[in-house]
C-alpha cells in the first residue's frame, strides 16, 4: 500500500497501513497534531472512550478481539499491565475480557499513574516521548497479589498505541526483578506503528518470547515544521493536596473485573428517572478514571440507551482534524496540571454526567458548568476491598474471589 501524506499544522505525517489488517486504519483512528514538541503528531483513537465521544459496545467489541489472542502459561498467574494515561481503560477493557473468558485462571491487573499512591512501593520509568514523561507503576497492595506478580510466568502490556516500544522496555527493564519467572511477554495495542524492523529490534531487547498483538498495523514517518499554537487561556493552577485517586480500583493491583456496585447503579438510575428515556446520554470520565465510566456507559447501552463516552485528559491538542473542539479545565486531582476536553461542546439536546473517583471539587464543578453536566462522584458509591492474608489457590475457586460489588 502507498504511503498516506497527512500535513498537519506542524509537520508532515507519512502513515503506510499493512494490507492484511483485519481492521480498517481508518476505523480506528484519525490524524491529530500535538502541542508537544517531542512528537508533533497524534492518532487520535475513535474507539478509546478519551479524546472522541466513542460507542461502548464497539469498544466491547475491540476488547474481545485482542483478549482472545492473549495466549498465558497454563500454570501460573498471568500479570496485565496497562499504560498511564490514553491507555488506562482499554487496558482495563482488555483484562476484563480475557478474565471473563478465563474465569479459572489467576490474572492480576495493574496500570501505571502519574499520581502516586502514599504507603506504596513504586517502580518509575519514562515514556520519553509524552508531555509527562515520568510514569509510577506501584507494586501491589495485597499480599496475595505481590505473590501473584512474582510466581507470574506470562507479562501482558497494554497500550493504545506503540510506535517505538522504548515505554515497554523502559517498563519491562525496571519490573523485571519482581517478575523473576516471565517467560512470554504479549504487547497488546489498539494499533501498532513500528515496523517490522523497530518491531524485531524491541524483541531482541526484550530478552523474552515475545507476541505482537493488535487490532491494525502500519507504520510512519513524520517531518516536523515550525509552527506557531493559537492557544486559549488555561485556568489557574487547582492544587489540593486533601484529594487521593482511588488505589483500590487497579492502581495498586486487582484480580478479577470489577463489577459495579448496586447502590452506584441506583443511584445513576434514580438520576435518569427524571429524564426521557430517549434522551442521549453522555457520559465523561475524569483523567485516568475511564474503566468505571466505561462499564457504567455498556451497561446503559446494553439497556437501550443511546449513550456516547469520552474522558478528560492531560495530553496538550491543536485545534485541528478530527479536534474540533478544546474546553480547559483544571486538574480534577488537585495537582496544578493542565487537563483539557476535546470535541464536547455544552449540548443541550443530551444529558451529560461526569463521573469522578476523588471527591466533589472545584475543579470539577467548574468542568461541569462549562459543559451543562451533573456529576457523580464514584468515590462514595464504591465498597473498600478487604486485602487477603494469604496467596490465592492456583485452582478454580481462584475465580470466585470476593466481588467489588
């Protein structure tokens, strides 16, 4: 296939799509330019639920597809971790639907952070090309999980998106020492950039059988301009050191899909009670709080509801193709950093709900004025696990561990 030519306001994007994909290119992603001089440009995903309004159930879909060619040792834990922040809930995604279809088997789930949790261990590593380069994945929690992570024979790294693969190593390098028994390593993405070459140079590096998985592949070449970003007026810094993001929902490890608790679906029902059925429904997440939102908007469509999902984000993006739209916001955690909304205008023909995990703030408040929204906070809708004291068995009742819901 011939190279693809895409000029963006600060450069020029080449993008050549590898003709056996089993997905369109175009299906998943778009063209966006970055305000980031580290890279200049961005593929800006239709079916992650962040940058665009995306359909739940084609996000399922995504899911299924690449959890049933994660292929794990049969005879111990397979660990899944998912990059910080684009990332987070199609990492999420994919764990669950390969932890629904391996109900027997042990699989504990972790995804990186740029908020670090107090009380525990961390491993820092660079994703050198992003905005916020400096990513902390914490060790677990629980006991029984850190035992998971050590007797785990199969590593799976999740991302939206790979274009070098110095993340993964980066990650792999500083994990390594707690991993002692990885034998295979899956790198699952939504869509893959390396190039054979890049692709075979990570495996080398690696030192690990490693598997390659993706929805579509193609690779690219990017020449940058000089350029000068018309940019609106950020907000002054929020900062409050009081609010903490939930450890408990993946930050600090889980082992099984979360469920959504009762009394969160009550309410969210009680809530929509007051509105036609018929009136679309959009649900936002806050930074890297996606999955919840996410299994709250499936299970919405999944009841006939005609509902859209999108999330804030910290990653700086021109005005350009498929970023039609930019709303600044504050940063809903309290740090200072600039979050923005991307391609969601104040609507008032849908019903817009912010789910958050800290508690109500400013931050928030100010978001959901500027779009029209109400908020829910999931903080306090969502049961506290209680940390087991003892590795789990490596047999089938591994699977009927405690519920979050």
């Amino acid at each position: 296939m011939n190279w693809q030519i895409i000029e963006l306001p600060n450069g020029t994007l080449t993008v050549r799509e590898d003709p056996a994909n089993t997905f369109s290119l175009a299906s998943l992603c778009h063209f966006g330019a970055r305000n980031n001089p580290k890279r200049g440009f961005l593929f800006v995903s239709t079916v992650l639920g962040k940058h665009l309004p995306a359909q739940p159930t084609n996000m399922l879909a995504i899911h299924q597809h690449l959890a049933a060619k994660v292929h794990a040792v049969d005879d111990a834990p397979a660990l899944f971790i998912g990059m910080a922040e684009t990332g987070i809930g199609f990492s999420y995604g994919v764990y669950d639907a390969w932890a629904k279809s391996h109900a027997d088997r042990e699989a504990i789930f972790i995804h990186s952070t740029r908020y670090p949790l107090q009380n525990l261990p961390v491993l820092d590593f660079e994703e050198s090309h992003c905005h916020a380069p400096n990513q902390t994945l914490h060790l677990p929690a629980d006991p029984a999980h850190r035992d998971q992570m050590r007797r785990a024979k199969t590593l799976v790294l999740l991302d939206d998106e790979v274009s070098t693969g110095k993340t993964f190593l980066n990650l792999w390098r500083a994990l390594r020492p707690h991993c002692p028994l990885i034998e295979q390593i899956n790198i699952v993405t939504l869509t893959d950039f390396m190039g054979t070459l890049a692709r075979d140079a990570l495996d080398l590096a690696l030192e690990t059988a490693t598997t390659h998985i993706s929805a579509a592949r193609a690779e690219w070449r990017f020449t940058p301009k000089t350029w000068s970003a018309m940019q609106g007026l950020a907000p002054p810094p929020y900062h409050d050191p009081a609010l903490k993001p939930l450890a408990h929902l993946g930050r600090a490890g889980i082992d099984h899909p979360l469920v959504l608790p009762t009394r969160l679906l009550d309410e969210v029902a009680q809530r929509l009670a007051l509105h036609p059925r018929d009136k679309p429904l959009r649900m936002i997440g806050t930074g890297e709080f996606m999955h919840v939102p996410y299994l709250l908007a499936l299970h919405l469509e999944q009841q006939g509801r005609h509902v859209s999902l999108q999330s804030s984000t910290r990653s700086p993006i021109l005005e350009f193709g498929p970023i039609q739209h930019t709303q600044h916001l504050d940063d809903p955690y309290g740090q200072g950093d600039p979050y923005f909304i991307y391609n969601a205008p104040p609507c008032g023909q849908q019903l817009t709900l912010i789910l958050h995990e800290t508690a109500l703030n400013p931050a928030i408040s100010r978001f959901a004025h500027a779009l029209g929204a109400h908020t829910l906070s999931c903080a306090q809708h969502w049961p506290k696990p209680v940390a087991s004291s003892v590795p789990k068995p490596t047999n089938q009742s591994a699977s009927n561990a405690v519920s979050a819901s």
